[in-house]
C-alpha cells in the first residue's frame, strides 16, 4: 500500500514544498511540488509568523495543485540556527542475553536520560555513534548480539523551544500539522551523500543563500554539526555596496557574471542607487574581485569549522558541497585550494523517480533530503524531535518510547522510579529490567509472611 508524504523545506531564501508516494518497497515518486520565496524569515530563523506562514502557504498549494489531492500533515525542515550540541552515553543489562531493538531503545533512552538538556532547548535528534557489546566497540547494528551488557555513544542535537514552536506556530497557520522535524542538514546528508563517503568519513557541507549547515559523518554516523551565518546573499550585499547599485541589480549581475575564474576587461552599465535613471560604467574586474573575496571568505569560515570539530582527519571521502551557493563556477577549484588538498565533490540530489528537472539543482538537497528520510532512508537507529525511536525495520515491529522523566514526553514502558528516590539511585534503577524488580518485591512479600507466622509462634 502506497504512503503519500509531505515535506516542507523553509529555507532562509524560499520555501519549498514536495508531495510524494512511498510504495512498500520504499520507493519514491514525485507527484507534485510548489516554490515561494521565503519571507519573516532571517539567518534560517522565523522572525515574522504571519509572513512566514503566508510563504509556506503558498508553496504548500502550487505543490497540492499539481498533486491533485489534499495533505493535512507534514515533514519539516529546519535550520542549525540556535542549535547545541552535545555527546552523551548510556548503558543496560540483557537480562535474556540477547540484544533486541527493545534493548537497543531502551539504552538510546538511557543515554537521553543522562545528558544535560537545558530547560529551554529541545532534543531534535539523539544519533549513536558508537554501540559497545559487552567489550567490543564499534558495533554496526547490535540487534541479535549475545551480551550481557549494551553500551551507547550518541550524538544529541538540540534547539530552542522557542524556536521550534514558532516553526510549529507558522506551520500550523498555513493549515498543516507537523508530523516530524528533520535538521536541515542532516536532510541534506540523506539526499547527496552516498554508502562510500559515509563509510570513510566526510564533511557535509549545505550552502544556502543567507546560511551554511555543516554535518560531519564518521563510521556512518553524524558525530558532529554546525551552523554558520553565512550565504550567497552576502554576495549580493557586497556588490551592492561595492558598485554602488540597488539589491536586486547586484542579484541579477551575481547571477549573469558571478565567476571565480579570471575576467575579461569588459564594462558594464548599472544604476545608481538612489537614482536609477542615473547610470554609470563598472568593470567586469571589480565585479569578479568582490565575489571571489566573499566566497573566499565563506570558505575559510567554513574550513576554521571542520577543524574546530576535531574530526579532520575522519574525513577520508573529503568534503561534499551541496546548496545553491555551490552553483557559482569555479567554486570546486578554490574549495580544494582552501580545504588542504581534500578531495572536494559538488553534489545535487537525484536517483528517485519523479525527480524533474527544476528539483535537479542542488538548491533542493534539503527538500530531497526530507523525502528520503519519510521512506526511512536515515540512520540505523535514532531517537526523533517526537522521542521515539526509528529504525530501519520499525515497520515489521513499533516500539514505543521510553519515559525515563526530564527531557521525555512518550508512554512508559518501563516503571517511572518514585519522586523521592535520588538521582543515583534513578540511574541504577535504570539498568535493572522490570522483571527483577518484581522478583524483589516477591521475596520481600514471603519474609514478611514468614515474620507474621514467627511472631505468632512465639
């Protein structure tokens, strides 16, 4: 049976919205797709509900239009802007030595449990990154392991709650409920990236028009994210200021000349801000000078950050660009100049059916990327923005959520320790499976039948 979805990318510069069916095998086939430009959005965040909501609108009805039906919940984007991060672990006993993915929900639970979440920020995703089995690390997929004991590793993207409600706030009003809200470049890292760069470790980088998000894999998992104020637009300011004409000029020659490879000599005429029946030469020179110092620029931002995660030489498989930004020629050749020699791949989203020529550009990595991730395209196991866990076999078998207290909101599957008890003592009762919780309370119940019948006795 087919599965229709709704993904609603919100960038910093438009809004798309993509509708797709997902059959049972997973596949995916476009059939429909709506554009706006973004609007009460800045640097990724929601600065204007209304506005924003008002774009998000009318993305949501060119895309229904083409589909020809009605969709009343979603998938979302959204941006790394005011996100932290942070890692985490988590360990259980097996009681029947077999690790199932009960075992495994239950340490992803555990590992939330344990970190240190702010009260204003919320968990969007909870990654692991290293599955230790009794002694052995680095486990892939632990499910059917022997063991006696299951460790975890995890990586945990949070956002502020106020963040995340108005992106609810905005959507909701566009007439759409959310059903799930994927980092935008952890969608990215979905659409472009393939099985080999994952596996050797690479630097995901998405370039947008006002901002750049960074996602690291190592070992197929996201060991590390960051966000960076920075865009294609900048270009457009700077020309603007340079050459001394309106926004949408400078735009339209960033389009029509923006090239990191050695001009001509060639004149333009462009208008004068303020005055645009007033117009004045300027040389294709000035123009390529400004643009390469900014994309220069943007590139050693975004170099200073791979090496600030500490994960540089993880990157086997080099650095992948994707984003609207990565469209200017000649981007490739200084991205690999500025990035030491690494291996540098220009990517755009593709191998899903439907996939028409205007969703070919790497602008809409993103939007890809968030349809994958409804066709259970992610990583192995994860903990989402709704606290449950998703795997890659959830279909065949639904677990529910764990509340450990703190940071969940989901049905509890296993008993909530008592208020008074200490946080010690919380964490160990964590380990300790239901079972034997009942086998204590058993033999408590015998010695106080055996201390009635002494008592009376004697």
């Amino acid at each position: 049976m087919n599965n229709t979805v709704l993904a609603i990318d919100i960038g910093s510069t438009k809004i798309a919205a993509i509708i797709a069916d997902i059959d049972a095998d997973n596949n995916i086939q476009i059939i429909g797709a709506g554009f706006a430009k973004a609007q009460g959005l800045k640097k990724g965040s929601i600065t204007n509900i209304e506005l924003a909501s008002k774009s998000i609108k009318q993305a949501l009805n060119d895309a229904k239009r083409v589909a020809g039906m009605e969709l009343k919940s979603a998938i979302v984007s959204i941006s790394g802007a005011y996100t932290k991060s942070q890692n985490s672990s988590g360990i259980v006993n097996i009681p029947n030595k077999e690790i199932t993915v009960k075992e495994i929900n239950r340490v992803m639970h555990t590992s939330l449990y344990n970190a240190n979440i702010p009260n204003e920020y919320e968990v969007l995703h909870t990654l692991p990154f290293n599955f230790k089995v009794d002694d052995q690390d680095f486990i892939e997929d632990p499910a059917g392991m022997n063991a006696s004991r299951l460790e975890v590793e995890t990586h945990i993207i949070t956002t502020q709650k106020s963040n995340l409600n108005n992106l609810r706030k905005a959507v909701r009003a566009a007439g759409v409920e959310i059903d799930n809200i994927i980092l935008s470049g952890y969608a990215s890292a979905i659409a472009v990236l393939n099985a080999d760069e994952r596996e050797l470790g690479v630097a995901l980088v998405d370039m947008g028009g006002s901002t750049s998000n960074i996602v690291i894999h190592s070992g197929n998992a996201i060991r590390f994210n960051d966000f960076l104020g920075v865009g294609s637009n900048h270009i457009t300011s700077d020309l603007s200021m340079a050459l001394h004409t309106p926004l949408d000029v400078a735009n339209n020659v960033k389009m029509t000349y923006g090239s990191l490879h050695e001009p001509g000599n060639d004149l333009i005429e462009l208008p004068v801000i303020g005055d645009e029946r007033t117009t004045h030469e300027v040389s294709l020179d000035v123009v390529h000078n400004v643009i390469y110092a900014r994309v220069e620029e943007t590139l050693m931002i975004i170099a200073q950050s791979i090496e600030k995660s500490g994960l540089k030489n993880h990157i086997g498989a080099g650095v992948v660009l994707t984003g609207g930004f990565t469209k200017m020629e000649g981007i490739r050749e200084l991205a690999v100049a500025i990035f030491d020699n690494v291996p540098v791949r220009l990517a755009k989203p593709g191998d899903i059916g439907g996939l028409f020529d205007t969703l070919r550009d790497p602008a809409y990595s993103t939007a890809i990327g968030l349809i994958k991730y409804a066709a259970g395209r992610y990583t192995p196991y994860e903990i989402d923005v709704n606290k449950q866990m998703r795997h890659r076999n959830e279909e065949r078998e639904r677990v529910k959520p764990i509340n450990l207290g703190g940071n969940t909101e989901s049905i509890s599957v296993i008993p909530t320790p008592p208020a008074e008890e200490s946080n010690a003592e919380i964490k160990n009762s964590l380990a300790t499976l239901p079972p034997k919780k009942e086998k204590k309370s058993d033999e408590a119940g015998t010695v106080g039948k055996f201390w009635n019948w002494a008592t009376q006795l004697f």
